[in-house]
C-alpha cells in the first residue's frame, strides 16, 4: 500500500461512521479482490472469460463490479470460476469468531481454489 494511500485511509477512518460503514461492507471487497486477483493470474480479459463461461462481457463486468444491486447466483459463479481455471468453495464461518491473519489467508485461499483439471 502506497504512503499516499496509507494516509488517506488513517485520515478516512479517523472520521465517525467511516471505519464502521468499511468494516460493515469489508467481506464484500475481500471477495471482489479474490475475483479480480484469480482473472489478474489467469490473464484473462473479460471478454474472454465471457465467452469461456457462455455469458457475455457485461455480465462479467457486474459480477466483478462492487455494486450492491448485483448478487450473482452460485451458478454464475461456479462458471465464473471454471472460465478461470478454478472451483468454488462456500462455507458458513461461525459469526463473532474473530479471525487471526493466518484464518484470513486459509479462507483465502480456500474460497476460490485453483481447479485440480
């Protein structure tokens, strides 16, 4: 992380409601990350993981997109997924367990698993 950006988070979350309001939406942007980390890895433009999953590249674009209007099915998903060489893992996490950064990068990696194929 950039000092620039390092200095506008601690200035950010200095102000009321804001660390909250991150802290509250924090899952979803760990699962965007993942999303666009696996389609970093596999090199793949949109375009082209839409037409190895059968959808189109606006599809992709929402699926990858962080708008709360959009909630794919584990269907789309799971093709999403296989375009990129990857299955999909969903697990229940048991809520108020605090997770260690050791818990947060097995739930990483387990999440979004490179396929075996």
């Amino acid at each position: 992380m950039t000092s620039t950006l390092k200095r506008f988070k601690a200035r950010a979350f200095s102000r009321a409601g804001v660390k909250k309001a991150y802290d509250k939406i924090a899952d979803e942007f760990a699962f965007l990350d993942e999303v666009l980390t696996a389609r970093a890895e596999a090199g793949l433009t949109q375009a082209e993981v839409a037409a190895r999953a059968g959808t189109t590249q606006s599809a992709i674009a929402r699926l990858e997109s962080a708008q709360p209007t959009h909630s794919p099915s584990i269907a789309t998903l799971q093709r999403y997924a296989k375009a990129l060489g990857y299955t999909v893992e969903i697990r229940l996490v048991k809520s108020g367990r605090r997770r260690t950064a050791r818990a947060n990068g097995r739930a990483k990696k387990t999440a979004v698993r490179r396929s075996e194929v």
